[in-house]
C-alpha cells in the first residue's frame, strides 16, 4: 500500500460489543470473565497461563463438545465486579491501577502465584463484595510492559 493521496472512508468498529471464535471443549456461562488462548480463541478464565483477559460473557455457549471455532460468543470488554480471592492474594484498595490475575471465571488474585496465572485485567476498585475489574486485552498488556 502507498499513502493516502485523497479522504478514505476509514471503517470504524463501534460500541464495545465483541464476538470471538470459542475455544474446543469450553463451556462458558454468561457473566464470566472470558479470556483469549494463544491460538486467539475464547476460554473461560482459569488458573492457567498464556491467556490474557478480554472481557466479560454477554451470553452462555457450550462448545463442550466442539472444535475450536464451532461456537461463537459476544463478550463486552468494561470494567466488571469478580470476586476477590483469600489470604495472601487479597486484593486491597492499595493494589488499584495494577494488574490482577484470574483464579477462575470469577474469582481475581493479586498475584500471578509463582507464573501459575495470567493477566485478567487492571484493578479498577475494591469493595466489600468484590474487585471491580478494567477487562480489556490491550490495556492489561500495556500495563504489563
């Protein structure tokens, strides 16, 4: 491609809901927090590595017993309340503006527990019920450069 030599009418994705190809073997409930593979599929969150977080399910999908690509799922990045996890990897209001790591599909930590886990977004806030959660792909790996 060369430059621009005349106005293009530049194509925009508006609004903040996504769809992305489902993972084999996942079944993803609607609420969760939902993550990318390194093979660029949708997973539930879980304590497993080379996953980064996307956002939260926005319906429930069953791809339990379908290849990777068979389902599709709509997922909404935004900032979300997930549970926060116990003793040593509580979050705390102190831990705000840092990175938090996904325990399951509803559960953060504070700590990735010696490379166990993978980024599930950026600490928003805490509260008594929870960690309020920034999930969004490219500020989480912005945040962790």
């Amino acid at each position: 491609m060369v430059a621009l030599t005349s106005d293009r009418n530049t194509q925009q994705a508006a609004g903040d809901l996504r769809t992305g190809n489902v993972a084999a073997s996942q079944l993803i409930y609607a609420g969760a927090l939902v993550m990318r593979n390194a093979a660029g599929t949708l997973v539930k969150a879980s304590t497993a590595t080379g996953l980064i977080g996307v956002g939260r399910a926005e319906e429930r999908v069953d791809n339990a017993s379908g290849d990777a690509g068979d389902k599709q799922l709509r997922y909404r990045p935004g900032i979300y309340r997930f549970a926060n996890s116990a003793s040593g990897d509580l979050i705390t209001a102190a831990d705000i503006g840092a990175v938090c790591y996904a325990v399951d599909d509803q559960t953060v930590a504070k700590t990735h527990a010696t490379n166990t886990r993978s980024p599930a977004g950026v600490v928003d806030d805490v509260d008594d019920l929870g960690v309020w959660v920034r999930v969004d792909a490219a500020l989480t790996k912005a945040a962790l450069s």
